[in-house]
C-alpha cells in the first residue's frame, strides 16, 4: 500500500510523504503532519493558538522569519513579520502610499482581486498599527546584538512584542523562529 511502511520495532503504519523533498519536509515540521502532502491542517502554532482562542483568551500567532505555515490558524490568523530586528515593517509606505490607496480603494469587480484587496489592506493597516505599538514598548532587560544574527534579531522581536502585549491588546502570543 502507497503511504504504509515498516517500522523498526516491528509493524506498519503511516510513513510521511516526500521523504526526499527538503520543502514537503519542511512542511510536515510547521503542521506536524507528515502523512499529508498539503498545509490544509493548517500549522501546528496556529492550530495551537486556536484552541487557546476558543477557550475565550486573547491570542496571536507570528512567524518572525517571514512567510510561513506554522503561525497560520483556522481561526487564528498567523502573522507575518520580518526579522529585520524591530525596523520598519514597511519601510517604502509612505512612497508607495498613493499606490496601495489606489489598489485597495477600487472596486476591480472580480471576486479574486476584492479579497486580495482586502487581505492587503488588512496586513498593511496591522503591521502599521503594530509598528506604533511596538515604538512604545520597552524591554527590561538590556539586550544588545551586534553583527549579523538573525535568530537574536527575532528573540528581541519576540520579547518586543511580548512587553507590548497590553499596547495590542493582545494576549499570549506563540512565536514562530528559524
């Protein structure tokens, strides 16, 4: 049978898809679920932050390396931040300001183009309020990076956006590192 497979302390069962292929497995680790070959389970921080949510607790879910599967929820929709280390989320707004007014205030008519419209416009207006938000926010701890670390860049972006937890009205957070 496709996708059964011997196990080494003896019996079959399910085996994970793309074994070979660096992106199915990379996939299979966000969702944490290998014996599928696509995201619909959407990802494991998602899924998590989820069932937190439904218990009526304020949560989010951020990916600190960009684009991602693991924050991304059913319900809880994962955020996408860079690892730039706390500089601006979008550092050409204000140039492309009249542009994306332009993209997200016509009606296109088309089913696809509103709700990608929409969905630009929803990432643009958070990330901008969050980069306010976190304008504001202090550590209490000193936390210094020097040269290039990108995995310390997204500690202190973690640690950020936790002290800013009051500020965003956002609750917990599960945080999403590479």
């Amino acid at each position: 049978m496709i996708g059964t497979g011997f196990h080494a302390k003896g019996g079959t069962g399910e085996t994970c898809q793309g074994l070979f292929s660096h992106a199915d497995q990379q996939r299979a680790a966000e969702t944490l679920t290998c014996q599928y070959s696509t995201a619909e389970f959407k990802g494991a921080g998602g899924r998590m932050a989820d069932a937190v949510a439904a218990k009526d607790f304020k949560t989010q879910s951020f990916s600190l390396r960009g684009q991602a599967t693991w924050p991304q929820g059913f319900d809880v929709s994962g955020e996408v931040l860079g690892s730039n280390g706390g500089e601006s989320a979008f550092p050409e707004y204000e140039r492309l300001k009249d542009i994306i007014d332009n993209i997200t205030g016509t009606q296109h008519g088309n089913i696809y183009c509103e709700e990608y419209a929409k969905r630009f416009q929803q990432s643009i207006s958070f990330n901008l309020g969050l980069e306010k938000q976190l304008e504001n926010a202090e550590l209490q701890t000193a936390y210094e990076i020097s040269g290039y670390h990108p995995l310390r860049s997204q500690f202190k972006q973690a640690a950020t956006l936790i002290s800013a937890r009051v500020d965003r009205q956002g609750g917990g957070g599960f945080f999403f590192f590479e």
